[in-house]
C-alpha cells in the first residue's frame, strides 16, 4: 500500500492491529516523516478506545539501535515487552520480574553462569502472543545479520502466534537488496509512509499562537515533512520571537520566513536549496540583471524555488539570523543592531513610499518603462537614505546604470553619502557582512573615501594591542601605517608589559596592498634597530625580535 494519505495510513495501522491474524508488516519511510508516531499513535488510540480491542494481549517495542546480537534482541524483546490490557499486565510484570531475579542470582554465583544463560534463554521462549515492532532497522549493528532479524520475525510469526512490525527507513539500508528480497517470503503488509507537509507541520507544531501559525504555514510553504526538523525550526522561532518583543511585527515576520528557509537549508543540505546559494548568490541576482546568466540548471531549479517561497535575497539582518541558524543561538548584540535599523526603515516607510515596493516594480512586473522603473527606484531609496543598507545601495545604484540613468545613481550615492555624514562605522566596508557583494566601483570608491577621511582618534597603543588580540582590520592598518619611526619609539618604551605583543603585531603587519613607501612594519624594524643601539642591555633585548649583529652595527 502506498500511504499517501495519513488518514488511510492509520485506518490500515488500526486494522493490522485488531487483526487477530499472525502477520507481519513493515513501514517504510524518510527519517522524521512520522512513522513511529503514527505507529504508536494508533496503538494509543486503540488503548483508549474500550470498543476496540487490540489482537494480542502484549505488546513489545524494541530499537535496533544498539543492539549486537541474536541473544541481545530476544532478551530485548521479552526485558521490553507491556500488557496491551490491565487484565494481563500484572501476570506478565510477574512472570518478567521472576525469570529476570532468576538470571541475576544465578550470574553471582560462581560456575553457574551457563544457567543464567538458560534463565535468559528462557526469557526468549516466553515470547509468545506479542506485537512485537522492530524500529530502527536501518540503523541496526553490523554484527546482527539482517537475515537473522528476519528470521526472528518469522519464527515468531508462524510459532509463536505474533504479529510483527518493522519501522525503517528502507533507502537507508546497508543491506536493502537483501531486505527485499527476503521480505517477499516474510513481510504480508508494506506501508510506504509518505505524509503531507502541512501534516507533518501540525504535528510538530501544535500550539495555536499566531507565531505557531505563521512557522506552520512557511514549513508548508517550503513543503517541509520531516518532523524533527520542524521541531527544531519552531524551538528556533520562538527564541526569535522572544528577542525581537518591541519591535514592528513586520520584523519578527521577516525573521520567521528567513529562519524557516534558512533553517532547511542547514537541516537538510541534500534536498533544500544550498545554503551559500541563498545567501550570496541570491543577492547578486537580485541587484543585478546580469548576475542571472551563468546559473547550472540545479541553481536555477533553487530559485523557482525562492521565488515561490517570495524569498529575494538576504541582507544584513538575514545574515545575523543565518549565523544564529548555525551556531544554535542568537547573538543579540548583533541581532540589536540590525534589528534597530530595520525598525527604523519600517517607521520611516509608514508614511508611504516604500523601498521593496520599488524594487517590485523592476522584480516582479514587466509594466512599466526604464524612466518609471528607476524614478521609483531612485526616489524610494533616496527618501529613505538614511535607514537603506550598503548593500541595497550598492543595488540601486548598479540598477540605475544599467537602465541608463548614471545620473540618478551619481545623485543617490551624493545623498546617501550626506545622509551618513556622522557616522564611521557604516563606511568600514572591510566589518561589512555583505562587502564582497557590493560590486559598483563608484559606491566602494565613495565608501573608502569617506572612511579614510574620518578622524581616527583612538591611542595607537591600545590599537596595537587590539591587533594582537583580534587581527588587523582595515582602520587599524591606517591607523599604524601613519607613523612615524620616532612616534613608534615612543610607543614601544611605554608599552610596559604589553612590550612583546605591540612589537609583533607591528612587524607582522603585512600591507593590504603593494606600495613603494615603507610599510610600518619595516619602520618598526628601524624602530627596534635604533632603540638597541641606545645601550648594551636594550641590544640584547632587541635581538629577541630577530635584529642581527649587522642591522644593529650598521650605518642606517
């Protein structure tokens, strides 16, 4: 049977389980399509039902998982076995707890071990009139033969009047040639589980709050079935929605459709869209109309994807969650930051005009000319300069000049420019998330201009310092690259016991691009050089920074 609806899934499970006939049936499926809760759901709902009364009076659940040897599951399924009605829950609890109390005393007493064996054996033979379910078989020991599980099954089938289940993952068999060619002569039943997306997603999410509804219907959307996976998006979005509380809805809505998709790249790589290709790639493409040429047939099958899921591309507040996604945790500091900026654009944008409304009319339309096209583009980015991304700039201005309107784009980045004025860090493209994505020679020209002109009033000690500790950014380079020998040498004395980091974090500098002027690395060296010549003492010191005897005694 193929089960591609639920319902008939668990009307064949109920009748299988009221079925006094001995048979054997198996269920097959993906890893977190729901087998096993369907299993004992059912079971459940049997139990609870006093017009409906399950066909064996005991029930056994044992996991392959572990187990290593024919001796191991028979003890297995007798040490796991339950009453599937009180009537006969004490006797059974009574027989078990006997033979295992047997086993154990006899294990203590020297000689007789062979008659614990027997005790256990005898555990095995009592296994009788069952439902006995084998999950996990895919994941079973090597060192137990799936023909010896098989074999099990039927013997307790045609000899000990039980019915029995296998739960698999067929696809996942080491020995999946072999289980189908000997479950011909074994299994009765074959259940193929295939349950529906929106389904799976109200299993995993049973709560009735609006954000439970809003992660349901983008695993939907994504057609997600694997229950664990949704657990663990919803576990997610609630972190999320917790750290967002403040903030405009329009926020947190955003956050749920990034994490979900993001979330299923990461959970399941081999069937969801690759995760670099969500990240990086769909930003290109989105702000440029070029960048969409050169895609593989499997990209291009991952964005029709994207485009159903109405996913553009990531920006910067998408990539704090990505990160988040990746590591198991939020980092709040960054996720403030990011989150403070897309507020501000959402309260800005109230009034009207809006930023992706614009990008619409180029995206998502073919009405329209080249001059509405950009004069949308153009006035919503502009109006909202001062709450726009790099990133988003960087797309609009390569977008205007390719419509022909150099014009608009030279006016937009003057504005932004102006808009930005007072502030430093946003200019620093080398701390930017999405820096490599910015293309437009004009834009990182404008950006790099602006930062270098921007006073840099930090001590260079405390820079030399951070550089030993977290690597040299790209303000930190200009910042060490403007002094002088003599302003080194007095850095160097006064550094104290930070003497030895300052000194390599300076001789290791290595200069972001080539230049004929001396790098301060080389001027730390004559630094260095000019300090060991002041007395003999401060000449063995420095020789410990690799000067030699011919630096130190020579002209220079």
């Amino acid at each position: 049977m193929n089960g591609g609806s639920v319902d008939l899934v668990g009307e064949e499970l109920d009748r299988f389980l009221t079925d006094p006939t001995s048979d054997v049936l198996a269920i097959s499926g993906d890893w977190g399509s729901g087998k096993t809760f369907a299993w004992e759901a059912a079971l459940k709902r049997l139990k609870d039902d006093p017009h409906r009364k399950i066909a064996r009076p005991s029930y056994a659940y044992v996991s392959l998982f572990g187990v290593g040897n024919l001796a191991q599951l028979k003890l297995a399924i007798f040490q796991n076995s339950e009453a599937t009605t009180s009537d006969t829950n004490k006797k059974q609890k009574m027989a078990s707890s006997g033979l295992r109390e047997l086993a154990s005393r006899l294990r203590l007493v020297p000689g007789v071990g062979d008659y614990a064996d027997a005790a256990e054996e005898l555990m095995a033979l009592e296994v009788r009139d069952r439902i006995v379910c084998f999950d996990d078989l895919e994941r079973m020991s090597p060192d137990l033969h799936l023909s010896e599980v098989l074999g099990l099954a039927s013997f307790l089938k045609e000899r000990r009047n039980c019915k029995i289940v296998f739960i698999a993952h067929t696809d996942k068999l080491q020995e999946k040639d072999e289980f189908e060619k000997l479950s011909e002569k074994v299994v009765d039943i074959s259940l193929r589980f295939v349950r529906p997306a929106d389904s799976s997603a109200g299993i995993a999410i049973s709560d009735q709050t609006p954000l439970a509804e809003m992660t349901r219907d983008k695993c939907i959307a994504l057609g997600i079935t694997n229950i664990r996976v949704i657990r663990q998006i919803w576990r997610m979005a609630k972190v999320l929605e917790e750290k967002l509380k403040g903030y405009d809805q329009r926020i947190l809505k955003q956050g749920i459709h990034s994490l979900v998709l993001f979330a299923w790249c990461h959970l399941q790589p081999k069937i969801a869209p690759d995760k670099e290709f969500v990240r990086t790639t769909r930003t290109a493409i989105a702000f440029s109309a070029n960048e969409n040429t050169s895609l593989t047939p499997e990209q291009r099958g991952w964005g029709v994807i994207l485009d159903a899921y109405e996913f553009a591309h990531a920006d910067e507040f998408d990539a704090v969650v990505f990160s988040g996604v990746e590591h198991g945790y939020f980092d709040m500091a960054a996720l403030r930051v990011v989150a403070d900026q897309k507020n501000a654009l959402a309260i800005s944008e109230q009034a009207g005009s809006s930023v992706q409304d614009a990008w619409s009319t180029f995206h998502h339309s073919f009405a329209g000319t080249e001059k509405s096209v950009a004069t949308a583009i153009h006035a919503a980015v502009k109006k909202h300069a001062r709450f726009v991304t790099p990133m988003n700039l960087d797309g609009a201005v390569r977008i205007l000049k390719e419509l022909g309107y150099s014009d608009l784009a030279t006016d937009l980045l003057n504005q932004y420019i102006a808009d930005h004025s007072a502030e430093t860090k946003i200019f620093d493209l080398d701390n930017y998330v999405f820096s490599d994505e910015m293309k437009d020679p004009d834009v990182i020209n404008a950006f790099n201009w602006k930062f270098q002109a921007i006073p840099d009033s930090r001590d260079p000690l405390d820079v030399m310092i951070s550089v030993s500790k977290n690597g040299m950014t790209r303000a930190d380079f200009s910042k060490l690259d403007a002094l002088s020998v003599e302003e080194l040498i007095t850095i160097f004395k006064k550094a104290g016991s930070d003497t030895r980091r300052v000194i390599n974090a300076c001789m290791d500098v290595i200069p972001p691009k080539p230049t004929d002027e001396p790098s301060v690395a080389q001027r730390a060296r004559q630094a260095l050089i000019r300090i060991g010549r002041e007395s003999p003492l401060n000449r063995l010191r420095i020789k410990r920074f690799g000067i030699s005897d011919d630096e130190l005694d020579g002209d220079s």
